[in-house]
C-alpha cells in the first residue's frame, strides 16, 4: 500500500473531504502542503489533487473541477485558468483545419448523398447544401500538456448557397449575403419594411391589381378565390414546393457554386465555412437523440474541455510547486 493510502486507512489529520458539483458528492483529498512547505511537499498533496480531479472528468463539467481546484490553492488560479481557456480555442481549430480533415460526400437540403462529376457550374447537380468529413485531431499539436489520445470524429458543415442562373451560366446571387437594408434605406411605411417588388405584390392582391391601394372589389364570390390555392407563386416557396426551381425549364437553381479547393486550401476553407462553423451531425438532418452516439457537438465539447483541464492542472502546479528541481519531482513521484 502507498504512503498516502496507509495515512488514509489510519485516518490522517492530512486529508479532508470536499463536495463535487450539484449533487455534492463527498471526495477524499490530501491537504495542500502551504506555501512554506518544501517543493516536494507541494508536488506530492498537488499530484493527488490532480489524480482525484481528473479521475472526475467524466463525472462532473469543467466548471466544478477547476472550482475545486481553485478553492484549495493558496494562490490565484486565474493566469491558469486564462492558459486553459486560450488552449481551448487553439485545439477547437484542429477540427477546422484541413491538415486533419479529410472529405467524404456531399448532400443534398434533404440529407441525401450526391455525387459530383465535374466542377463546371453546368454540371453541378442542384441543391448541394451539406459536406461530410472525417477529422483526426491530435490535442498535443494544440499544446504539448494536453494529454489526452487522438480524437476521430465525423460531422458536416453547411454550404453557402448561391442561385445559379442556367441561361448566362453564372451566379447571379449569393443567399447568404444579402443586404435588406441596401434597398430600402429611401424607402418609407410598408414599403420599407417589405421592400418595393414585395409590396407591389402584396398590393396587386390584397387590391385586385390596383397599385395605388385602392381596393377594388371581385365581381363574384368565385372570382376572389377565397379559401382556393393562389395562382401567384412565391419564388422562395418554389423551392419547397417544387414547382418552379425544380421545374425542367426553369433556368435558376439553388445550391453550392462555389470553389472545390476547400480540402486542399485553408484560405479556401475558411472563405467557405468561416474560421468558426456550426459543427452538424454526419447526418445532417438527424434529429437529436436518434441514434447510439454521443451527438458530435457534445463530444467535441467534452474533448475539448477534458483537454483544458489538463493545461489548467499542469499550469497551476507550476504556479503553486514551481518547476522545481529533479530531486523533488523525484522525492514528490516516490511520495505519490
């Protein structure tokens, strides 16, 4: 039996009992050695600190570890704490990275596999919407105090869509950088809010075709069509609907017409999906809790977090033990 299980099993005046998160779990700790102490007495009650707290990570979130921690130093642990948190971040960006990541298929708005044959946006097919990945992160290219083994995950990240015009073969809009306030800042009442084109439509149906917003009453009951399905489409429903961007004449489609060099270019990638995307399931319309597997935001938070309070606990032993010389990492190894 070790030196510090005889001193438990005898009951030594040198542990004491804290609580662990909400339900206030009791946990046996060796008392920290104070500041006066030899170096090798800190490492030693240190390194059982660290030992119990990290025997805890699958138990209990990052924020009830690091309390514990910092309510039994006698120093301030918040240059450690700074250290794990700029540690974090560096390590969530090995999962954007694309030295670690390596392409699988594209779907489509409705979570189905898509092959694509050429990069000619002629030849794309429609509605390219998701792409799948498979990363490998290694946490000690993020820093060399993360101990934790390689983590492989799957997921896939949403493509920003375009409407590609058939008939002059060129993207004629990006969706995602629309600008509403660019065309209405002149504009005033409703057209303001709903924009000039959309309130000549509103207009010609709530008035019988009169822009001037006089109303004019149907001839018949039948003839208002009330109750009955509009014959005016509406060009974002169409989509949905299917009966205009899907239509075989139709020359304008949704999708993904931007650059394929995403895998192979960082400056590509993160000019694509950001430097910091929404991570999505493999499968990205899975709902949550479908499925055997931890859902892969989760996991990569728990990764990440475990992984934080590694840096946190190695930071804090050099600011309360000090690096110390070999003769007391030896004598604080032997005592442990």
């Amino acid at each position: 039996m070790s030196t510090i299980n005889n001193m438990r099993a005898a009951g030594d005046a040198r542990f004491k009992t804290v609580h662990l998160g909400k339900d206030q779990r009791p946990v046996s700790i060796m008392k920290l050695a104070s500041m006066m102490d030899h170096s090798w007495q800190r490492g030693a009650s240190f390194n059982h600190l660290a030992k119990v707290m990290k025997g805890q990570v699958k138990n209990y979130n990052l924020a009830d570890l690091v309390t514990v921690v910092a309510n039994e130093l006698p120093i301030s642990t918040e240059s450690a704490f700074k250290e794990a948190e700029s540690a974090g971040e560096k390590l969530r960006q090995e999962f954007f990275d694309i030295r670690n990541l390596d392409g699988c298929y594209f779907m489509t708005s409705k979570g189905s596999k898509k092959s694509v044959k050429s990069e000619k946006l002629q030849d794309r097919p429609r509605d390219l919407t998701f792409f799948a990945f498979l990363c490998i992160v290694d946490p000690k290219l993020a820093d060399s105090r993360m101990t934790h083994a390689n983590l492989a995950a799957s997921f896939s990240l949403r493509l920003p869509q375009s409407i590609y015009d058939k008939d002059s073969d060129k993207v004629i809009e990006k969706i995602e950088e629309r600008s509403v306030r660019k065309t209405r800042d002149d504009a005033t009442g409703l057209d303001k809010l709903v924009g000039d084109n959309a309130l000549s439509s509103v207009q010609s149906n709530l008035f019988g075709g009169s822009t001037d917003g006089t109303y004019r009453a149907p001839s018949s009951p039948a003839a208002s069509n009330l109750g009955q399905s509009s014959t005016v489409k509406s060009p974002k429903m169409s989509r949905i609907i299917r009966e205009s961007a899907y239509d075989e004449g139709d020359s304008h489609f949704n999708g993904y017409y931007g650059p394929f060099t995403f895998l192979d270019n960082q400056a590509s990638f993160d000019a694509v999906f950001g430097k910091d995307p929404s991570i999505l399931p493999f499968a990205p319309l899975q709902k949550s809790g479908e499925g055997s597997d931890i859902p892969i935001k989760e996991k990569i938070d728990t990764f990440v977090d475990s992984c934080k309070f590694d840096v946190f606990l190695d930071s804090c032993r050099n600011y309360y033990v000090g690096l110390g010389s070999d003769e007391s990492d030896i004598i604080s190894s032997l005592v442990t």
